[in-house]
C-alpha cells in the first residue's frame, strides 16, 4: 500500500500553506510543487533548534527563484525532512 501525503492547510492562506511539529516548534510552510529544494525563512538559529542534525554544507551562496532575483544565503542539509524525502513516508 502506497503512503499517503497528508497535511493540515491553513484555511485562511491563500496558498497551500500547511502547519506541522517539530518537538515544540510549530512550523508553517508553503507546499511548491515546484520548487527544486526546501527552503528555511526564518533563521539559522530556529533551524538548529528544530532539525539539531543539520549540516552547513555551503556558506554565502547566491541561489535564484524568489520573484526573479538572486539572494545570498547559506545552504544546509538536513538528514531527514519528513515531507521532502525522495519517497513519502508516513508523518511522524
């Protein structure tokens, strides 16, 4: 039986926004089926503390596709993403 993405949208966004928990930290994110990567908005700090396994893996990078500009950010990997993996798996 194949797994099945499920997540809880915020209802008064007007994007697929969905919320869900990591330990204490409520986190918000836009669902882009577009996008090539998971990207983190709200600082290397909360990172840390909601995924304490991350690894800077780049620092100072110029990544593109916000509106047409290029920003300047640092890249991270996280080991395990629980709606990003190459397969779905069941939320934890």
């Amino acid at each position: 039986m194949n797994p099945i993405l499920s997540l809880k949208l915020v209802n008064t966004a007007t994007r697929p926004i969905y919320v869900y928990q990591i330990g204490r930290i409520e986190v918000k994110a836009l669902f882009d089926t577009g996008a090539a990567a998971p990207v983190w908005c709200t600082g290397e700090k909360m990172l840390k503390e909601a995924y304490p396994d991350v690894e800077k893996i780049a620092k100072q990078c110029m990544i593109g596709g916000f509106g047409g500009l290029l920003k300047k950010c640092d890249i991270f990997r996280i080991p395990k993403y629980p709606y990003f993996d190459p397969i779905f798996t069941q939320p934890p």
